[in-house]
C-alpha cells in the first residue's frame, strides 16, 4: 500500500514538472515572438522615418536648383551652379546631388495655338506617324478642334456637347482651350495617340507664345516640323531622314564647334529664314511660317535632386526671368525611370 502511494505521489511530481517545462517553452517562444515583431516594427519605422527625411531633404534640393536656375544670371552653360554634388557644393553631403536643366517651352509645339490656326497638316502627319489612319486623324482633329472652341456647332467629324451626352458624359465640352496637357486625354481618341506614342508631351505644350523656337527644339521634335512641311506622303518612311537631318543641325548649328550642348560655344540661331534654309524649309506658306519662331521668352526650368536612393523632379515653367517673371505651373513629376 506504501509502495502504490510513493508511486503515485512520484508520477504527479513529474507530471507538474512536464506542465511547467511546457509553460516555460511556450512563454518563451511568446517572448521570442514578441521581441521578433518589435525589432520589425522598429525597423520599418526607422526605415521610414529615414525615407521620410530624405525625401524632404531630395524635395529641398530640387527647389534650391528651380531658386538658382531663375536668377536671369544664370546660363545654360553654367555648370558649376546647374550640375552640384557634394564635390562641387559644401552644402551637400555624400549622396546627393542637383542637376537642373533650362530651356526655353517654345521647344514643343502650342497646341491650343496649332488648333486655332487650324494647322492640321501639321497634326495630320503627327498623328499619322503615331499610327493613326486618315480617317481617325481627321476625326480627332475635328473633335479637338470641337473641345476648344468657343461654338456648339460639331465640325464634320467633331463631338459637341450633344453626342457627348448621347455617350453619357456630360459637361462637354470645354468649348476653351487646353489648361493643361492632362485635359487632352479627355478628348475621345486621344488615349489611342497616347498609348502609340508614349512620349507625345514631349511634342506639345500649352504655356510657349508663338511657334516652334528653332533655338530650343529638339530633333525629334524639328523632324516633325519638318514632316509637315514637306509634300511626302509616307510619313513613318521619311521621318527617319528628317530626323537625321534634325539632328546634324542641332549639334553643327546650335552646339557649337565642340558638338555638346550646354557649353560656352553654343550658338543662336539669329534669322527664322535662316534656321529654315538650314533645315531644308521652304518657307513660301504662311502656315508653314507661322509654325516657327525665335526667342521665346517662356522658360522651362527642370530640377531634379538626389538623396541616396530617392529622387525629386520639380518643374517650373514662368515666362520672362528678367523681370517680373510670371509663374505659369509648378509640379513635381514623378520619375519612373
């Protein structure tokens, strides 16, 4: 009877000392658990605090390059205060770095300008080299032309304010022209030209005062100055020549001997006739005149400012820097490159 009763008090004993060792290592395993997702939560406030700061910080770089780029002082050519990193400027630290760009936004094409001059050569072949058939061009440029005036009466191929209701939007059109280049996407068509030429901002802006600056343009964009105004009729063939043409006019005529732009050689082209002559431009047309133009006073400055791995762009387009500049838009626009 003795011997049963130390048996069975021995097996309780160790079957409190199992309950205990398993509540140990179950609250250890608790404490591990816990201490694991601190150390995460942590981290990942830390590493977003830090984000944090260097965004703020990229943020203010980018506007201390946009406050430097309009002093009228400052030239395109002046590196030294366009091109900064912590080698070049003791404001900066290790990692970070200020490249600013001005240019003049007569380089792009006014659309809202093109589309009261009712240029639709020029949008045509546009349009055409971005794969649009004759018909579809006709009918996006009729319904561009419809969104910007100031009537209700549809043009042969346009929408007013009637067939946009019969598609169910309604409040279109503007019947005024662009506020912003966002505003073209609404146009019926336009995502098609969009999605085939992802860059046609690069074409077009609505804040430049007269026509193409033969001083500003880039090649691309100069070929397909070009483009309309030659009597061809494949437009995707005969880009690719005028492009090239485009292209040693810029480097030959406008960047100077050594070929780089933004160095002291650059020159201006100082006659529109002249510039013409050199791109092949036969200017007899008045349309094709009045495309073109020097010196516009519109200025697009680009600022772009880097902290470690993150990257502002700010840009600010204002017209005249000399005096009593006028601030047309300010953005930040996102980098996806």
């Amino acid at each position: 009877m003795r011997v049963a009763t130390t048996i069975e008090s021995s097996g309780r004993r160790h079957c409190r000392r199992g309950s205990a060792l398993l509540m140990v290592i179950w609250l250890i395993a608790m404490l591990s658990l816990i201490i694991y997702s601190t150390v995460r939560i942590v981290a990942h406030d830390m590493d977003l605090t830090i984000a944090q700061k260097q965004g703020f910080r990229a943020r203010q770089l980018a506007e201390m390059g946009i406050n430097i780029a309009m002093n009228p002082v400052v030239k395109e050519y002046d590196a030294a205060l366009l091109n900064m990193s912590a080698e070049t400027n003791p404001m900066l630290t290790d990692g970070e770095t200020v490249v600013v760009k001005i240019r003049g936004e007569g380089g792009r094409f006014n659309l809202n300008r093109v589309l009261q001059s009712q240029d639709r050569v020029l949008l045509e072949r546009m349009f055409s080299l971005w794969g649009l058939g004759n018909d579809d061009a006709d009918t996006l440029i009729d319904r561009l032309m419809d969104w910007t005036d100031q009537n209700d009466q549809t043009t042969l191929k346009g929408m007013e304010r009637e067939e946009y209701e019969e598609l169910g939007y309604i409040g279109y059109p503007f019947n005024r022209p662009f506020y912003s280049l966002d505003e073209v996407l609404l146009v019926p068509g336009f995502d098609v030209v969009a999605a085939n030429a992802p860059d046609w901002r690069d074409f077009f802006t609505i804040y430049s005062s007269g026509g193409l600056d033969l001083n500003e343009a880039e090649p691309k964009v100069l070929a397909a100055a070009m483009l309309a105004s030659s009597s061809t009729s494949d437009a995707q063939d005969d880009y690719g020549r005028f492009l090239e043409e485009a292209t040693e006019f810029v480097q030959t005529s406008r960047w100077g001997a050594d070929g780089i732009e933004d160095t002291e050689d650059d020159q201006k082209i100082q006659d529109i006739n002249t510039g013409l002559q050199m791109l092949g431009i036969e200017a007899t047309d008045p349309m094709t005149l009045q495309r073109f133009g020097l010196n516009e006073q519109t200025v697009h400055i680009e600022s772009v400012a880097t902290v470690g791995e993150y990257r502002k762009r700010v840009v600010l387009i204002v017209r005249g820097r000399n005096a009593n500049p006028q601030i047309l838009t300010r953005e930040e626009v996102p980098l996806f490159e």
